[in-house]
C-alpha cells in the first residue's frame, strides 16, 4: 500500500545524458485543501481556501456533506488536524520539535501512537462529551469518554485496566 502516491518512471526520451528520475505522483482519489488566514491585530480579516489535490467542487462537495455537531454545512477546516496534531506533540516527546527523544525505528512509534490514542478514547473523559448528570446526585456533569460517546465501552477505564486489556 502507497500512502504518499504511486512511484512513476518516465517514459526515456531517447536523447543522450543521464535519464530522469524516478518521482512520486499523488494519487488522483486524494484530495488535499489548504487554509491560510490573514490577520491584522489579532483579528482574522481574511480566509484564503486553496485546493492542492482533488477539484475544487468536489472537494468543497465532499466538506459540505460533513455535518457539524450542531447540524450546520461543513466546510474546508483544518482546525481539527492542527488541534489534533498539537495533543500529539504534547502528549508524545517522540513528535517533539527539536527533541533528542525521537523514534529509532517506525514500529515504535507506532506503539506509541496506538498508546495515546487508546488512552485519550477510553482513558482520558472529554469534556465536551459530558452527560447532564440525574439531579438526585452531588454531581451535575457524567464524565464520557469518546469510547462511551460512540457506543464501544460503558464506563471510563482506568489506566490499569488500559494496559492489562488482551486484544
């Protein structure tokens, strides 16, 4: 499986010097947007959206078929990626900038990443999944988790029953 797009050998030219080079071509089914925000005092004036890959209407298609959780028309958004992208850097020294902890090899990292995500979907309770608690008990939020929210696990797992779980 190619993540990054299929390696294309050009076709030879049949003239004389060294011949070109092997190149990496994006798949035609990726699409790829970009979001570049103007500011002017702190303030976003300006909202640029470029496509990179895929045409334009169907990428913008494809983001307005994704609904918010409020019911409103998506639209190209790459706050979530960056959002996403952060907790990793944070949560994970290996994706650090400038850091002497990096990865030697990728199967580590890997098992890394398979780690955070566990523990933020079935460890980490999220705050904007909480539950409007019964009003009999001393608490007025239930912690979820994103595990609870999609219907996976019933109760928030501690980080020893996370580590002890047999696949």
């Amino acid at each position: 499986m190619e993540l990054y797009g299929q390696w294309k050998k050009p076709q030879p030219t049949g003239l004389p010097g060294r011949p070109y080079n092997v190149q990496r071509v994006a798949s035609p089914d990726l699409r790829y947007a970009q979001v570049h925000k103007e500011r002017q005092g702190g303030q976003v004036v300006k909202v640029t959206q470029s496509i990179i890959f895929g045409k334009r209407r169907t990428v913008q298609t494809q983001a307005a078929s994704l609904k918010r959780a409020d019911g409103t028309e998506g639209q190209i958004n790459t706050s979530y990626i960056e959002r996403d992208n952060l907790a990793l850097r944070q949560e994970l020294r290996r994706l650090a900038r400038k850091t002497l902890g990096f990865s030697k090899n990728r199967r580590e990292l890997q098992h890394a990443l398979d780690f955070i995500d566990a523990h933020d979907n079935f460890v980490k309770p999220h705050g904007a999944l909480r539950l409007k608690a019964p009003s009999e008990g001393r608490r007025s939020w239930l912690p979820r988790t994103p595990a609870m929210a999609a219907g996976i696990s019933d109760h928030v797992w501690t980080l020893e029953e996370l580590l002890c779980y047999k696949t």
